[in-house]
C-alpha cells in the first residue's frame, strides 16, 4: 500500500511538472516551432542519407532497407525520448553544483534523483518519438511485416529498457559534474554515446571492431539499446540478448543510483 | 534596455576614422588577431580534449562505410567514383575542410551586438566591425589550427592506410587555396547571416535551421557524387559544397584541370558576393539601428 500511494504521488509530482513545462514552452511558441522543424530536417537528412545509400547498395551489415528504416526510427524515437525527459535536466545539474542551487533541490521532500532527472520536460523534442513512430510504422509497411504479439511485447520491454540502459549511463555522467563542478563534456559524452548506439552492431566486423563491438555489447552496453528492441521487432527474436538487456538495465539503474548518492555525499555547498 | 539614441548618421561614425596612414589601419588589425591569438590559447587543454572526442565518432563512420561498401559488394570497386579507402579519407577531409569554414558563434554574436545595442563600440571607435570580426576569427582559426594539430596529425598518420600519399603540388597548392577561400565564404556567408539580425533581432532560430540543412548539403555527410542528378549538380552550385566538399575533393583529386579552375573561380565569385552582401547588409542595417543599452 506503501509502494503503491508512493508511486501514485511521483506520478502526480511528473504529471505537475510536465504541464508546468509544457505552459513554460508554449509561452515561447516560435521558438518551440523552430525546435521542431529542427528536428523535422534532421530526420529528413538521415532517411535521404539512407535512400542514398541503399540506391547503391541492398543490404548494410545485414539489414536490408525497410529493417534499417526501422533501426534508424527506432533510434530516433528512442533519442527523442531521453532527450525530451532527461538530457535537459542533466546538463543543468553542474550548474546547480557550481552555484549551489542544489542545496534547495536537496532539502525538498522528494526524492533527490527523481527531482534533479526529472524536473523539466523538453517538450520540443516529444515530437521526435512520434516521427520515430511513424518511420517505425512505415517501415513495417514496407516490410510487409505481420503482426506478432510476442515480438510487440518484447519490443515495447526492450525499447523501456534500452531508455532505462541510456537513463543511468547519462546519471553516472551527470554525476561526475560534483567533482568537475565544470561539465561541458557531458554533452560532448552523449553525443558519443549516440553515435554509438545509432548503428547496427553488426557493422563492427573485422579485426579490431570486433572486440570493440563486443565490449560495446557486454562490459559497455550502449549497443544494445537501439539494437535489441529493432532486431526483436523486424529481425532474429534474440531470447539470450533480450536476457542481457533486461539484466544490465536491472544493474545500471542500481549502480547509477549508488554513484549519484555517492557522489552527492561529496557535494559541498557553494552558496552562501 | 533604454533606446539611448538613433545615430543621425550611423555610416559617418563608422566612415569618418578610416582616414589615417594605411599602416596604422592594419596595425591596430594586427594588435586584434595577437590579442585574440593569446585569450584563445589560454584554453588549449579544453580544446585539445574537444578535439581528440569529435574524432570518435569517426570509429563507427569508418565501420557503416565498410558495411555499406561490403552490402554493395564493392569493396574493390567504386561508388560514384569513390573507392571505399577514398571515401573515408574525403570524410576525414571534410574535418578539415570545417576547420577552415565553421564559425561558431559568428552569426550569433553579430546579432546580439545588435540587440544589446554592444554594436556602438565599431560605431564609435575608429574600426570597422567586419575588418575586427575577420582579424579576431583569423585568431581563433590559427589557435585552433595550432592546439588541434598533434591530434589531427595522430588521426591521419593511424588513418594513412585511406589515403594514396600527397597529391602533386599544384593540387596541393589548390586545395590550400581552395581552404583559404573556404574559410572566406564562411566567414562572409556567416557575417551575412548575422546582419539579419537588423531586422529579426534573434537570427538563433535561423542560424539552427541553416546549419542543419549545411550539414547535409555540403557534403559533410557523404560525398555530392552520391546524390542522384540533379540534385548533385544543384548542390555543387550552391556555396555550400565549398565549406566541406569541394576542399576535399580537390585534395582527392576528383576535379581536375579546367573544372578545378572553373570551381575556384566560383569559390572565389561566392566568397566576394558575401563580402559584398555583408556589407550591403551592414550599411542597410546601420540605417536602422537604434543604439540600445546603457
């Protein structure tokens, strides 16, 4: 009864929030439309880069063109999300650290991971998990794909889960801004975390790629993110990989959540 | 922000002081690039740790090529005249090609002059805003140049596999001069860019959309021999091939003879319409412009 009244409450608490930054970005509806139209060209370059390339060729590492309409949907879905609920917040937090705003989050009733991670929604990049939906849908058209239940299922399992996996490494990030109290590499990390997890994993072939594929897979597991969820969806129903997801979302979300205490252990105020 | 003033004769406070000896007009633009030499430098670790991250991504870039070329079962052939090995050094030299041609904050900067009413200063000191702009980004150019260059040189020597040696000199000396005037139409195209801001205010927006849309257009993402026609030769009109691809391509040797010539010249007319464009802007802009800010 605890639990469940507890879980009501935070689910109050991001319904609040989430309209408190929905009014705060329709105050600005421009800017909010350009965000938008943004993202729009950005997703219109990656599927004309796309036609491009599979004009000239029809399969990459194995995917042909409808499943890799599908993995780059999926992937912008996927980065839309994280973006839209969590980017922002993380990379305010060195600056609540350097000014020591942070005090005032951290004698709030609340769950202090929850109300750092959490407290704003970029409403301008929700757009994107639609988009990423709609390639998505298209792409199955295209593959002439039947409905599957237990494919769905996974998918809907692995695509939380590869959010969850992106959630806690971008935590641990975030977290190192105690220390650094300068974090300007954060976004440059996640603009390498993406630029991983935005290609098949089956490209990393060869000598040297492999091994760095399979670190990427097991020890780092950024590959899986993107990848699971498509491959369960227009792919090889991988019932071992699916394991490992759901087993390193488990581990990160609870070592990510040791390090951010961790590291707020070694907070010290800097306002005055 | 109070409107302090309207200059009754804007283009007089900015005309009048260009009067003196012509070696003090370009010594006091020689004092901006070395004071703006040192403030870059300062940072150099910063920059060097940027550097070695935008590399990368380069990783996963070689590995999509080689799966995209192996699909193709081209990986001893071409692609729209590329090779596999030519089409990862062309992306590699498109890093390069942007090191002369990006200008962060340029636009930016110009329009907030503009806003905050800063923009007095080149109105009542005896300097030209674009000749300080041009010296002090020079500045930058040159630390970056500098600070970035042991990493480049690390990522071309562990990719030196992709490339066929040093082209002959006459095309090196033309990729150096296609470089400078890269650096040239993206400077003015930028400045241009910025003096919208007379009439917008805030150029952010804009600025995100044209450099999402530069980003592919000129040819950052992949060769414009791959596009179909006309889109290839459309593009290869814009000014926009010239920031990446056209450096790039002439350093692999895919234009020769009259046509790299013919492209030069074309480089060269896009880099003087900006030129002449900024500063078509800059004096319609000035008749606008209300000095704001205290």
């Amino acid at each position: 009864m605890g639990i469940l009244s507890g879980i009501a409450r935070y689910l109050r608490l991001l319904g609040g929030l989430a309209v408190y930054t929905l009014n705060r970005e329709l105050a600005f509806r421009g800017n909010f439309l350009v965000k938008v139209s943004v993202e729009v060209i950005w997703l219109a370059i990656l599927i004309a880069f796309y036609r491009v390339v599979f004009a000239r060729t029809s399969t990459v590492a194995g995917w042909d063109e409808p499943q890799y309409l599908f993995f780059v949907g999926c992937f912008f879905a996927l980065n839309g999300l994280i973006e839209m609920l969590f980017l922002e917040n993380c990379n305010e937090f060195a600056e609540l650290v350097r000014t020591g705003d942070l005090d005032g989050l951290l004698l709030k009733p609340i769950d202090e991971q929850f109300l750092i991670t959490c407290r704003r929604i970029d409403w301008g990049t929700a757009p994107n998990v639609l988009m990423g939906s709609a390639v998505m849908g298209i792409a199955l058209a295209n593959a002439g794909w039947q409905p599957d239940l237990l494919r769905i299922a996974t998918f809907l399992v692995t695509f939380v889960c590869g959010t969850a996996i992106a959630y806690g490494f971008m935590l641990m990030l975030t977290s190192i801004s105690v220390w650094m109290v300068r974090n300007q590499s954060l976004m440059e990390m996640w603009w390498l975390f993406s630029s991983l997890a935005r290609y098949p994993k089956e490209i990393f072939s060869g000598p040297w790629a492999e091994p760095l594929g399979a670190f990427f897979t097991y020890c780092v597991p950024i590959l899986v993110v993107v990848n699971v969820p498509a491959n369960a969806m227009v792919r090889v129903l991988d019932g071992p990989m699916v394991a490992l997801t759901i087993a390193a979302t488990v581990l990160l979300l609870w070592a990510s959540r040791r390090f951010f205490h961790y590291a707020l252990r070694s907070y010290r105020s800097a306002s005055s | 922000m109070t409107p302090l003033e309207t200059l009754e004769s804007p283009l007089e406070a900015e005309v009048a002081p260009s009067a003196p000896v012509p070696r003090h007009r370009y010594a006091k633009y020689l004092a901006i690039f070395r004071v703006s030499l040192a403030e870059r430098m300062t940072y150099r670790g910063d920059f060097f740790l940027a550097t070695v991250f935008r590399f990368l991504p380069m990783v996963t870039t070689i590995l999509l090529w080689q799966a995209i070329y192996e699909g193709a079962g081209k990986m001893q052939s071409e692609m729209a005249g590329f090779r596999y090995r030519d089409m990862i050094a062309y992306l590699l030299l498109t890093h390069i090609s942007r090191m002369f041609s990006s200008m962060p904050n340029l636009a930016g900067g110009i329009a907030r002059d503009v806003r905050e009413g800063t923009l007095k200063r080149y109105l009542l000191q005896p300097m030209d805003m674009i000749g300080y702009l041009l010296a002090y980004r020079v500045a930058h150019k040159v630390a970056y140049i500098v600070t970035s260059f042991i990493p480049y040189a690390l990522l071309f020597f562990v990719c030196r596999g992709f490339f066929d040696g040093l082209p002959d000199p006459a095309t090196l000396a033309a990729y150096a001069l296609s470089l400078v005037l890269a650096f040239l139409v993206g400077f003015f195209f930028e400045v241009s860019v910025g003096m919208v801001g007379f009439w917008f205010l805030e150029v952010t927006s804009l600025l995100y959309i044209v450099m999402t849309v530069n980003f592919f257009i000129s040819g950052q993402m992949l060769p414009l021999d791959l596009l179909p026609e006309p889109w290839a030769g459309l593009l290869k009109l814009l000014p926009f091939q010239y920031m990446a691809y056209f450096p790039a391509a002439v350093f692999l040797g895919k234009i020769q003879g009259t046509s790299l010539w013919l492209y030069l010249l074309g480089e060269l007319l896009w880099a003087v319409f900006f030129m002449i464009l900024a500063r078509v802007l800059y004096r319609l802009g000035l008749r606008r412009y209300s000095a704001f800010g205290g």
